[in-house]
C-alpha cells in the first residue's frame, strides 16, 4: 500500500536576498535622493552618479542570483509534484480493486441474508405449524378431559379445560377446518365449537345451581368455590349476577330479623338506629371481605366487578333500608305525632310574651298540653337523624371505595381535587334517597322545629331565677363571678340547641340545616330575645336613681333561696364539664313534665330592688346564652373541622354549612343579643349610675370656695380627703355591678360608665376653674388627685385610660408654668417632649388662662 510523502516546507528564496526587499530598496533610494538634494557641486553630484551606477549593478547582480535561485526551486517543485501525481495514479488504481473486492462482498451478502430469511421463514412455518399441531392436540386432549371431568363432576378441572381452549390456544383454532376434521372421534362426533359452547352453556346451569345450592345452605368455602369458576368458562357476569343475588338474600334475611327484633316487644327509642347501623355495617363487611376474591378472579375478565356487584345490590338495599324507615314511621305513628304537634299554639309561651289571658272561646280548638310528650319527639328527632347518618357513613363508604377514582363510564367525570367527592347517579338516584326527600327529611325537620320550641316553652314555664344575695356579699373579693347568675331558661334552652343542632348536623343534608337555622333564629330572636329576654327586661327596667347595694354576709345566707325548694319537679342543677358548667343536668327530665309554673321570686335585702336585681339577673341570662350559643356553635365548626368534614364530604358541601351556621345563624343571634345587652347597659347607666357619678364628680371638684384650687400650704397639697371620698364612694358605686354582672357585660359597663365620668369630670372642671382659677399647688393637688381617680377607675386597663386623655392634657396645661407653655405653644400638635395634643390650640389658649 502506497503512502504519498507529505511535502517538507522550506523557506523561501527571498529570504535569502534580503537586499532585494521593498524596505532595502526603499531605504537605499531615500538616501541617494538625500544626496541629490545636498550636493553642493559638481564634484557632489560625479560622485552621486557613480555611487549610483554601482548600486544599480550591484542590484542587478543580486537579481540575475535571485532568478537563478528561483528557477532552480521552482524546477524543483514541479518535480516533487511530478512524482506525487505518480504515486497518486497507484493508490487510485489499488482504490478501485478495492471497490471492486467489496462490491462482490457486497452481492454475496445480500445472498446470504435471503437464503437466511427463507430459512427463518421456514423455520417459523414449520414451528406454526407444529404449534398448530400441538394446540390441536391439547385441544382435542382437552376435549377429552372436559368430558371426562363432566362424567366424574369434577367442575373445576372442566372449567380449568375451558378456560385453556378459550384462552391458552391458538385463536381461531376451534373453529378451523383442520381442527374441525381431526379432533371430532366416535365419543364425540359434534364439532370442537359446538361441543365447547354446549359444555360452557351445561356448565353455566351447572355452576348456577351449585352456587345457589351452596348459597342457601349458608357454606361460604363451596360458595367460594363455585364463584371462581365462572370466569373460566367466560361467564363472569353470570358469577356476579349469583354473588349479588346471594347478597342481596343475605341483606334482605339481615334486614327482616333486624325488623323483627325490633318491633318484638316494647319499642325502645333508637332500636330502629341501632338497625339500620346493623344492615349498614353487614353490607360494608360482607363487600370489604370478598372485594379481594372478587378483584382475584374477575378482574382480568371483568375490571369492574367490585361496581357491578354494589349496582346490583343497591335496589335491595335501599328496598330493605326503606322497609326499616318505614316501619319505624309507621311502629312510632310519626304521622300521627306531626299532625298532634300541629295542633299545639304554643299558648303559654304565647301568654308569656303577650302577658294577658287567652280567651275562652278562642281556646276552644286550641290544645294546650302535650298529646304527644315532648320526650317522645326528641327520641324520634334523634332517631331520624341517626338513620340518615348511618346513610350518610354509608354513601361516604360507597363513594370513597368504589366510585372515587373509577375510569370506566359509570363513575363521573374526574374532577379537581378542590370540589371534593361527587355522589354517585347510582346513589343519588336511589330509592332511599328519594324517600329521604319526600317522607323522612320533611318529618325530621318539623319535629326538630317542634322540639326546640316546645323545649323553650316548657324552660320558661318551669324557670327559676337564682338569688342574687350572695353575690352581693361584701365579704367576698370584688371579682367578676365565673358563673354568674342567670336564669334557668337559658341553661335548659342550651342544652336543647346543643343536641338538636348536633342531631341536623349528623343528617348529614345541607337543605336541613338551612331550615334549622331558619327557624331557630326566628324563634330564639322572637320568643326567646325580643320576647322572653326582652320583655323580662323592660318588665324589671331600673327606676331613676335606684341601684345595687353590697350587704353582710349573714344577711346574704340567710335570705338565700334552695334551688330544689323552687324548682318544682326538677332536681337541683349539676354542675357540667366545658361552657355548660352550671346548666342544668335534669332537663331531660323536665321537658317531659307538666309541672306548674314556679315562682321566680326570692327575699330581698332590703335596700335592693327585687327589679333590679331580676333586671340583673335577665341581663346576665342574655350576655351568657350569647357565650352558650357561640360556643356550641364554634364546638361543631372551629374547633372540631373534621366534624364537618366527615358528615358533608361531598363537593362544597362543607363550604356551604359553615357558611350558613356563620351567616344565617350565629351572626344574626350574636347581633341581637349585643343589641339587647347595649341598650340594658345604657338603661342601667342612665337610671342607676349616672347620678351617682355627678353627685361624685361634683364632690371632687366643689364649687363653693376657691380654696379647691388655690392652695398655699404643703398641708393642704397632700391632704387625701378628696381621693379617700371618692375611693369610697366608687366601691360603693361599682363593687355591686362587678360582683354581679357577667365578666364581658361589666366590662362594656365599665366603658360606657368611663366615656361618661371623662365628659362629665371634663365639664365640671372646666366650670369650676371659669369660677375659681388655679395656682401652682392647686394644680399639683389637682393632678395627684386625678391621677389617683384614674388608676382607680381604670386599673391595668390602658385602653380606658385613653378615655381621660383630654382630661389629664387639660391639667397638664393649667399646671405648667410660662416657660413650658410657651414652648409647647410653639409646637404645633406634638411638642419635643413627646405630647400628642388633643386638645386645638384653641382651647389650650382658653384652659391656660385659668392658670393663677
């Protein structure tokens, strides 16, 4: 093989004639033009002309060499081509042998791989038809087999056959013409097709009759059994439509022995709950134990088994549930009980709030006591709602298990993560729920509404009112009490909110809870604020002038009333854990009770108006019933949210109770009792603590001499007469109130009362100080003083403290001297000590001039 030599690089011929270069020559030019410019002689320029004929032969010397060297290399080069171009001609020719070898490797290949690939194909010819062969043999063996099995009642080993023809075997086989020539014999003459459709539609009756056999007799381990061999002889529907009938025979025998037991006998409140939670509990045991035998062996044949199987036994579940709803209604006579309750006018809530007697002839159609008992309502009230929780549990199973990520076209379209579960077309439309609808929903809501307002009916027939003496103990530390006194009323009124709420709230449907808060509203706002409350408030209003007073202890005991000697027919309250400390434990009982009314009235110390203290009492009632209600409420949103989140799993359904819990019944009730708690504080601020503030005020700051604000001894400066009065005065005045009154009502009374004795001590002042000016120690005294009736007011309340702002910058101001006043003068609203003026320049230049 011939390499071409690379050709070695030489340097040029001009390098070796560097006289001969641009820059030489130039350089050489230059100097010579030099010359012809400075001769100054004829001698100068002789010498120039022969300096010049010397070089010029000297540079044609050096050309004449420089073309001789040139001559000779390019000679040189063009022989070194020569020779290149003859090596080349050797490879190109060497080049094309090559090609010429590699061309006929290449043909012979291509022969190569056909003969090859008619080899593979051959091959693969011979290995299908030996297949072929074997598959037909195996089929005419498994014919055989089937046959045998079918006489020997071995089920499984005939389905196993079939499932091997069917499945195992080359497609079209058994239907084929060679297959249908030789696998045919003297035992069995049908053709291969036949004879398996025949056998598969034997075995389908068969296995039919085995199961439902086995079924009857209860035998799980033969159920089982016959169960998986439906889907081997590719009848797998048929296996499921058996297991769901024989499910559906399970749930319906569970149902009558739990209807049975129930009505057996007495019928006990909750026993039909109880039964529905059983049937419930049965299906949901029975599909999460035989959901892995079902997915096992049906689901390669039938994917989704698991929901064909809950389709078909839901109608009989909802025909069972129904049958127990229906006989609950009927056993309990629910219709009979909605129209009696009808019929009750809730005549002594009625006379309660309009105050006057009903008359006789318009009594005449007008049932004034229970013809169904109240307790017997609420148990039915608790037993509907049980029913349609357990429902609820039992389409959050359902959904959850069976239809949440279901691909096929009976579940629903997926859907984003945010909206939540979508209840199923197959439950939503069942038979139940539509009965839930149209019967069950409309006669839980109409005993709910019945039951709490009958319960306020029969709270405010038996109430008692606590005495409010001992609170008004002067032994006892000036504390806000932690169960303040408050009416009977409330307490038994909580407790039926709290449980008939919580029973809406398991119903587990949004439109229930809607009524619910509709008609509660109307009848806690009507009857039990704007009636009861309201009207207990006007009816014990304060007079002018008449307020609280502490008394001894002694006297405190001995007129204090036993709540078991005036509640009638109730025992006496129990304290309760949580926000119910106090309420009464017995209600229960109660409500079902036609005991007379008790009087509410308890012995007075004298010098406390019976009104007022009841004024006080039905204050504390409203205050706390709005801390019961928020905190019932906030105990079945906030604070617990997976509550809600358990019973209203579907879509925004849990939006939408919290919503209407906040909306359309916390709100509207907290803004109604603040209504009512506003205008009573304001009442008792008017008529039993405003005076009493005036005579105070007018005492601290007398008008009847100068000598208040104009001092001229130390002595008087510190003399403590003033605040010592008013300390006195204060606790007489506010002790009573705190030691009473429900700790966030005295603290808007609090307010209120502050607001009031900052403009009144204001005024006065400013009165006083127009009669009167002030020097130096007066007004020292005057800012000791008043900083002391602050803090005492106030305390460690720094919000209140703001209310006297204006007061304390207007002593400020009649305290300085000249020079401070001038400074601040000169500041505008804030000065460089750090004073935030509330007061305009204005009325500083008027208070400063009450300044001695």
């Amino acid at each position: 093989m011939y390499t071409v030599e690379k050709h070695k690089s030489r340097a040029p011929v001009s390098l070796l004639f560097t006289e001969l270069s641009a820059p030489a020559l130039h350089a050489r030019s230059e100097s010579l033009e030099l010359r012809f410019h400075t001769a100054s002689s004829a001698a100068d320029l002789s010498h120039l002309v022969a300096d010049i004929d010397t070089e010029t032969a000297q540079t044609d010397a050096q050309l004449r060499h420089f073309i001789e060297a040139a001559a000779r290399k390019h000679t040189q080069q063009i022989s070194a081509v020569e020779l290149t171009r003859a090596k080349l001609s050797g490879a190109i020719t060497n080049l094309n042998d090559l090609t010429r070898v590699f061309s006929a490797a290449n043909d012979l290949g291509h022969l190569l791989t056909s003969k090859i690939k008619a080899l593979d194909l051959e091959i693969a010819n011979v290995d299908n038809t030996l297949a072929f062969v074997a598959d037909t043999q195996a089929l005419k063996n498994n014919i055989g087999q089937i046959q045998y099995a079918i006489e020997k009642r071995n089920w499984a080993e005939a389905a196993l056959c079939i499932h091997t023809i069917k499945h195992r075997l080359l497609p079209g086989l058994v239907g084929g013409r060679f297959a249908s020539a030789v696998v045919p014999s003297s035992n069995i003459p049908e053709l291969p097709g036949v004879t398996i459709d025949t056998w598969v539609a034997q075995l389908t009756d068969t296995f039919v009759a085995l199961f439902n056999d086995a079924a009857k007799r209860r035998s799980v381990a033969e159920i089982s059994a016959h169960f998986q061999l439906f889907p081997l002889i590719d009848q797998p529907e048929v296996g499921l439509n058996c297991y769901s009938k024989f499910i559906c025979s399970v749930i319906s025998d569970t149902s009558r022995t739990l209807i049975n037991s129930a009505t057996l006998g007495e019928i006990k409140p909750g026993i039909f709950a109880s039964a529905t939670a059983s049937l419930f509990e049965s299906v949901s045991t029975m599909l999460s134990q035989h959901t892995p035998l079902i997915t096992k062996h049906y689901g390669e044949a039938y994917p989704q088994a698991i929901v064909y199987v809950v389709a078909k036994i839901q109608r009989e579940i909802d025909s069972q549930i129904g049958a127990i709803a229906d006989t609950f209604y009927d056993v309990n006579r629910v219709e009979k009980t909605l129209q009696d309750i009808k019929l009750h006018k809730f005549n002594a809530l009625k006379k309660r709030l309009a105050d006057f007697q009903l008359e006789n002839a318009h009594n005449a159609n007008v049932m004034d006591t229970d013809i169904t008992s109240i307790v017997e309502v609420g148990d039915l009230a608790n037993e509907l709602a049980a029913i349609l929780h357990h429902w609820s549990l039992y389409c959050k199973f359902i959904t959850v298990k069976y239809f949440q990520s279901l691909p096929s076209a009976m579940a629903e379209p997926a859907k984003p993560r945010t909206e939540g579960l979508k209840l199923p077309e197959l439950l939503a439309s069942s038979n139940f729920e539509t009965k839930i609808h149209n019967k069950l929903l409309p006669a839980f809501e109409r005993l709910c509404a019945y039951y709490f307002r009958r319960s306020l009916e029969k709270a405010v027939s038996i109430e008692e009112l606590p005495p409010l003496e001992p609170f008004l103990a002067a032994s006892h530390e000036c504390v806000s009490p932690e169960q303040p006194p408050i009416s009977s009323v409330i307490e038994d009124v909580t407790l039926v909110f709290n449980s008939t709420l919580r029973n809406v709230l398991d119903s587990a449907q949004t439109s229930t809870v809607r009524q619910f808060a509709s008609e509660t509203l109307k009848v806690m706002q009507n009857d039990l604020i704007n009636g009861i409350l309201q009207k207990a408030l006007v009816d014990n209003q304060p007079r002018y002038n008449n307020t609280l007073y502490m008394i001894e202890e002694d006297a405190a005991t001995s007129n204090t009333a036993t709540p078991s000697a005036t509640r009638s027919g109730t025992p006496a309250p129990e304290p309760m854990g949580g926000f119910f400390k106090g309420a009464s434990s017995a209600f229960g009982n109660v409500v079902g009770t036609g005991s007379a009314i008790v009087s509410a009235a308890n012995p007075v110390a004298a010098g406390n108006s019976s009104k007022l203290m009841s004024f006080v009492i039905y204050l504390n009632t409203v205050a706390t019933g709005q801390e019961f209600f928020q905190q019932i409420i906030l105990n079945f949103t906030t604070n617990n949210p997976n509550y809600l989140k358990s019973n209203y799993p579907f879509g925004h359904d849990e939006e939408i109770i919290n919503h209407i819990i906040k909306t359309e019944l916390l709100e509207p009730f907290t803004a109604a009792t603040g209504q009512v708690v506003k205008q009573s504080l304001l009442m008792i601020l008017n008529q039993s603590i405003k005076n009493r503030l005036v005579l105070m005020i007018n005492e601290c700051f007398p008008d009847a001499t100068e000598d208040n604000l104009i001092l001229h001894s130390l002595a008087t400066l510190n003399d403590p007469a003033t605040i010592s009065k008013f300390k006195q005065d204060w606790d007489f005045l506010i002790k009573p109130y705190k030691q009473t009154l429900h700790k966030t009502l005295y603290d808007k009374l609090l307010r209120l009362i502050v607001v009031n004795i900052a403009n009144m001590m204001e005024k006065r002042l400013i009165a006083v100080l127009k009669k009167f000016k002030i020097n130096e120690l007066g007004a020292l005294k005057l800012d000791k003083d008043l900083s002391y009736i602050i803090n005492e007011i106030c305390e460690d309340d720094y919000d209140l403290r703001e209310k006297f702002v204006r007061l304390t910058q207007l002593v400020l101001l009649v305290g300085m001297d000249d020079q401070e006043y001038e400074l601040s003068s000169y500041n505008g609203e804030e000065d460089d000590s750090g004073i935030n003026w509330v007061l305009t320049p204005l009325e500083r230049k008027q208070i400063r001039r009450f300044r001695f």
